[in-house]
C-alpha cells in the first residue's frame, strides 16, 4: 500500500488552515483519510477566540478518531459527532452564532475490506480511481453553481447563503449540516486508490486548466502529491496578478494533497 500526504501553507508567514491525516487501524483490513480546508474568514470580528488552525485540528483530530474507531457510525454520522465534540470545546468562550465562526471544507473516505465510503462538504475534492484507471470526481458542487453576482461582497454571502438553504454548507458548528454532503459507498473491488484534495491543490484543474480529474490523478499517481503542489505554485507565480484566470481570491492558498492506493 502506498500512501502520501503533502500540505503547504500559502503563505509561509501564516500558519497552514488546512488538516489531512490518514489512518489505518492495527487489524490491516482499512483504513480512513481526512481533508478539511480551514476557510480563512475576512478581516474583523468573527465571535470567536481561537484560530482556524485550532478549529480543524480539533475537527480533522475527533474525525480520525471517529473514523476509525467506531466502524458503526456512518460518516455522516461521525461528521456530526465531530462537530459537537468541537463545538463544546469553546462554546463557553465563543459565539458560535456567527456566520464567520471557524469552519471547514470536508472530504472523508473509509474503506474496509468489502466497501469504500466517501463524504465530501464543501469545496474540496475527493477523486476514486477504478482497477481499469478511471477516475470519478465526487464535488459537492453548491457553490461553484452560485452565480457569481451572489459571491460579491462578504455580508452578502454571509447573510444569504453560507450554510443557508440555497446556498452552500460547512463543517462550523451546527451538527445538521453533516445531513448535507455529498456520500455513497462503493464495492471495495471497484477502487484501486483515492486522491483528496484542497481548493488551492485541485487549482491546477478548475482554475489553471492544466488537465482535467483523471490527468490531475496520473500526475499524483506518477510524480507524487508534491509534485501537483509544486506545479501549482509556479502557475500562480507565473499569474500573480490574476489577469488570465479571473476568479482567484488569493495569489497563493493553502494546499493539501492526500493520496492512498487500497
């Protein structure tokens, strides 16, 4: 079994927002990898005390530990869990009302020796490579179909569709939303490997064009996960002033790459 897992902040100057672990339980027969991308909240008042590191350390950490130790548990239902586990961690000190409380992007997968089950939330991507290389796309695609006259200023968003009916959801603090990722389950025999990514890693597809999902999977497949990191860096350096692929809020962002052969 191979397995690799690259993140790398945007910005060295500011901690990675992201979490990526993988697990692989003592008895052989599976394992679990979890993505989350800590949305970065613009400058002002968020009614909480903590960092976004801090929140998906402790969401991506109680995930891990979910995942794998309690098979029971669908993942919606552990995505769930997580995010009380998380909540009551700082409801005391923090107003977890806020539209901009710490938050997340969420990719799940868990394989065991007769099926393989994926949760995806938000805006990052889960990719399923089939025994004959096929590669399957799992996106939770809400806000990418967003017209982008509803995306122009932050209260906008804020008020009308983050993690409101219509618009689009997060791991925050509300536990129902686990009842609104994208999931199925599929015979372990029809997945050879699994690749997760964050928004700024799956640039080099949906922002770049460089190649389409399955081209993104044989560069990781081939080259290694820091070798698409790598490639995207250079593409936004090259664009760093966004003239050519309109869309990007940041030059650089945190990304994250995990790949798994089952």
């Amino acid at each position: 079994m191979r397995t690799e897992l690259v993140s790398e902040p945007g910005d060295p100057a500011r901690p990675d927002e992201d979490f990526a672990s993988v697990g692989l339980p003592a008895s052989g027969q599976g394992g679990c990898l979890v993505v989350l991308d800590g949305v970065t909240p613009p400058a002002g008042h968020t009614g909480c005390l903590h960092s976004v590191p801090w929140f998906t350390a402790r969401l991506g950490g109680a995930l891990a530990e979910l995942t794998v130790s309690c098979p029971d548990l669908t993942l919606p239902e552990a995505l769930s869990r997580a995010i009380v586990r998380t909540a009551a961690a700082h409801a005391a000190t923090c107003d977890l009302s806020h539209p901009r409380t710490p938050q997340a992007t969420v990719v799940l997968a868990r394989w065991s020796s007769r099926t393989v089950e994926y949760l995806v939330l938000s805006d990052s991507v889960l990719l399923v490579e089939a025994p004959d290389g096929a590669v399957t796309a799992v996106l939770d695609d809400r806000l990418a179909r967003l017209p982008r006259a509803a995306l122009t200023t932050d209260a906008l968003v804020d008020s009308r569709l983050r993690n409101k009916e219509g618009g689009f959801f997060t791991a925050a603090a509300d536990a129902s939303v686990a009842a609104r990722a994208v999931t199925g389950t599929l015979p372990r025999e029809r997945v050879r490997a699994l690749t997760a990514l964050t928004d700024g890693a799956a640039r080099w597809t949906e922002k770049f064009h460089q190649g389409d999902w399955a081209a993104l999977f044989g560069l990781v497949r081939e080259e290694g996960a820091g070798a698409l990191v790598a490639r995207v860096r250079a593409l936004e350096r090259a664009d760093r002033e966004a003239r050519a692929f309109l869309g990007r809020g940041k030059t650089h962002d945190d990304a994250t790459v995990v790949f798994t052969e089952l």
